[in-house]
C-alpha cells in the first residue's frame, strides 16, 4: 500500500521505516526541511535501534520525505498522524498540532480525487478523533467522512531505545476505526506481522493507549509505595514484589521501585487523562496520588543524603544519570531534574556523569559539572546519587574510593559493592 507519515519524530519516523520494511510505499511529511533532507539521505533524525539500518536500507527506494502535503496525500492512500501532543500549562493536553495537521492534510485532501483515510497515531484524549480530527478534516476537504475520506485511531505502544523491535513485534495492535472500509484499509497495512487485530470504534482506541500507560504508571507507583513502606519496616522490597509478580494476574514487569517514572509518556499521559476525568466532572483520585507518589519519590534520596551529611550548602554532590531511563539521551521528565533542583536550591555543588544524555541537560542545568566519567564526577565528592539504571552502573566500587566520603544513595538497585556507606531508596 502507498502511505503517507505526517511528522518525523520518534513514532512517525518509526512508523515510516516499519512500514517501508513491511513492504509498503511511504512517504513521510514534515514541516522541518532538515528532517526532510535527512529521511532522503537515509539518516534517522532521532536515535533509536535499527532505525538507521532500516532508513539506509529503503530511502529513495520505498521511503522519501518531502514538505509537501498535496504531492503525498495525492500519491498515497492512507494518511497517518504521527506528531507531538504536549501538555499545556495545566498538564492538560495540547492538541495545536495535531489541529493544524489535520487542516494541512483535509486541505491536500481537498485536492485529490478519490478516496482517502485518515489515521492517528499521535496520543490523543479520547473523543479526539471523532471530535475534532475528522471535523477538522471535513471542513478543510469539502468532503464526508464516511463517503469520501475513511478515519480511525491507531495508538502505538513502543517503548523509546526499542521502538522498531516493538513495532515489528507487537503484544497489540489496535484498530479504531470510524467504519469498516476504514478498519480493513488500516488492519491490511499490519497484514505481514503476526498479531491479533484488536477492532475498536476510535474513542475506544484512543482510550486503551491511555489506560495501558496510566495502568504501567500506576504498578511503578504501587511499588515505589510499597517500598517505601518496606524500607521502614527493613524489608527487601524486591523479594516481596518478585514473589507477588509470579501471580500470573499480576506479573513480574514494572514493579521496580526507585526514583519514579519520567519520560515524554508516562507523566504526560496520566495527566492527560486526570485532566480529561476532571473535564468530565469526575475527580480521578487514584491517578492523582500515582503522579504525587512518583513527585515525592525522587526528593526522598535528598532527605536520605541529608539524614547522613547534614547540611547539603557547600558540599560536593554527584549526581549518576541524567537521561530518564538507560539507553536513551532523552531526559525529558527525567527524575534527575527535580533531584538537582532540590540539591542546587539546598546550596550544594553538583557534579554529574551520563553516558548519553549531559548535552540534553546543560539546556536545564547550565551551571552544573558534566564529566565525562563516572570516576570525575565521584571525585572528592561527599555523597552521590543514582538516578538512572544505565548498565555501566552496575559494576561501580573500587570508582567510590575517590569521594571525600564514599557515600551512595541509590535510586535504582544498581550498586552492589560491599566497601561503601550505601543507602538504597526503598530496599
Ligand atoms: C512508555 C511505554 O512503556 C510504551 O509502551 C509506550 O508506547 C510509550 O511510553 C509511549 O507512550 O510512547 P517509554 O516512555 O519509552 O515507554 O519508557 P519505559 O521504558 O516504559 O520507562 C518509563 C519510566 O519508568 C522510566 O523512567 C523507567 O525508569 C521507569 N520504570 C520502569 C520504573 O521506575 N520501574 C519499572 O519497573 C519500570
């Protein structure tokens, strides 16, 4: 099939170049010439695994980008809608994107003859879709869902760093579709993977991405809560939540306490969704305390770090891990950053150390100290935090011989090393 990509971001490049390897036509939109310029050179413009592979191995065969809506619309047959939806100021959703890429596309609509159909992939609060996508759409076309155009909702489920795996791999597919033309366009696109379709109207689908990141979010928060409770009774956390995940109605993944959850989803998405309830009338309690558990969570490794130094003003503080989880440079909503917030408000000096993610952060945190190792930034330092569980972490020890004091609170069950005042955060 001939598809078109609209945005060229970390999903919609990935769905691009899935889809390419899926043995389809696509061309990909964006209103940055530099992305475009670098689709066609077959260079990814963001990092994730494979996707260089994949964009090397199609560009200028069955991917190509251009700027230009009216040439893609009119030489494909299905439109996906793969760009960001920030949270405003309220945490609640910014649909100004999406908005003016359904006018663009409803408009190069407009001009094609023939039928059309409409996908979002973007996260969007339920309703979205129908009630404002396909409208959008309508009056900048002329034309009539249903008749002219085919619309649906299609969520994506790729973690970051293993995006093009879980494309090609998938636990779900769902399909919410507007009408059953639509649905069996948008289904025959995933023909070649091996996954049941789940077919859902678009309200419904748009709904289960909400309730699957909510739902992960809510386990994390659990276990941070419970090991929380589990630290002051001296209990190993992690024994009690590998036993309680052989339930298999429970499972054993995501119940890893630490720091919290960060990232471009997970808080964003909840929020979302907190704000859509309130918009409702509905107060969502649970999801409330699941965003303030995972608040609170990261500054507990301050008041453990003071339990033991005293005053932070003056003190040298190593900070391990920027980036919000390991393999990536993304550090949006990382835990780091409410972390070093609370140290350089408390006057202390932080040094910091990410294998990835340190350019990222100087956008935040200008006045820090980035090193270019684990060992620079421990140096003569009077304590250190963990933030993220990048795996070169985990074979720290004799590098905690160069602190002032070799003292290590750990956000993430990474240190194992017997020669250091080692405090863990909920274990
Ligand atoms: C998440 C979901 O896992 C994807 O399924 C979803 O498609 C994606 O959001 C999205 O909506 O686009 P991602 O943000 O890449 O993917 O991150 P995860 O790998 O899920 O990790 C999220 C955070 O939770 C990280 O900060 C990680 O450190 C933390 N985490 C994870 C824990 O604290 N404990 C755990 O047990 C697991």
């Amino acid at each position: 099939m001939k598809v078109s990509v609209i945005g060229s971001g970390y999903v919609g490049t990935v769905t691009a170049a899935c889809f390419a390897e899926l043995g389809h036509n696509v061309v990909c939109i964006d209103i940055d010439p530099g992305k475009v310029d670098m689709i066609n050179r077959g260079q990814p413009p963001i990092y994730e695994e494979g996707l260089e592979e994949l964009l090397k191995k199609h560009a200028g065969k069955n991917i190509r980008a251009t700027t230009d809506y009216d040439d893609a619309v009119a030489n494909t047959d299905i439109s996906f809608i793969c760009v960001g939806t920030p949270s405003d100021d309220n945490g609640n959703i910014d649909l100004g994107i999406v908005k003016a890429a359904s006018k663009s596309l409803g408009s190069a609509i407009g001009k094609k003859d023939g039928y059309h159909v409409v996908v979002v992939k973007s996260t969007v609060v339920p309703e979205t879709t129908e009630k404002v996508v396909v409208p959008i759409i309508e009056q900048a076309s002329g034309r009539k869902p249903g008749v002219d155009f085919g619309a649906g909702m299609n969520p994506e489920f790729l973690r970051e760093g293993k995006a093009v795996h879980d494309f090609m791999h998938p636990d779900k597919i769902v399909v919410g579709a507007i009408d059953q033309r639509s649905d069996d366009i948008i289904s025959a696109l995933y023909a070649n993977i091996k996954c049941q379709i789940t077919h859902t109207d678009p309200g419904t689908a748009e709904m289960i991405k909400y309730v699957n990141n909510s739902f992960l979010a809510t386990k994390i928060s659990f276990s941070n809560e419970i090991g929380n409770i589990c630290k002051k009774l001296g209990i190993d956390t992690y024994k009690v939540m590998e036993a309680v995940g052989k339930d298999s109605r429970i499972s054993p993944n995501f119940l890893n306490s630490g720091a919290g959850f960060g990232g471009s989803c997970f808080p964003k998405d909840v929020k979302a969704l907190i704000g859509k309830a309130k918009e409702l009338g509905y107060e969502p309690g649970l999801l409330e305390s699941v965003i303030n558990v995972n608040e609170v969570q990261p500054l507990m490794m301050i008041d453990l770090l003071e339990s033991r130094t005293g005053e932070l003003e003056g003190k040298r503080i190593a900070v391990l891990g920027l980036a919000f989880k390991n393999d990536t440079d993304d550090i949006r909503e990382s835990r780091a950053i409410p972390v070093i917030r609370a140290l350089l408000d408390k006057g202390a000096k932080v040094s910091s150390y990410d294998p990835m993610a340190a350019d990222n952060m100087k956008a935040i945190y200008p006045g820090i100290e980035y090193c270019d190792s684990a060992v620079k930034a421990l140096e003569g330092a009077n304590g250190c935090l963990v933030m993220t569980e990048w795996d070169e972490f985990k074979g720290l020890c004799s590098e905690f011989k160069v602190m002032h004091r070799p003292l290590v609170v750990d956000g993430r069950n990474m240190i194992r090393c017997e020669d250091i005042e080692y405090v863990g955060l909920c274990w």
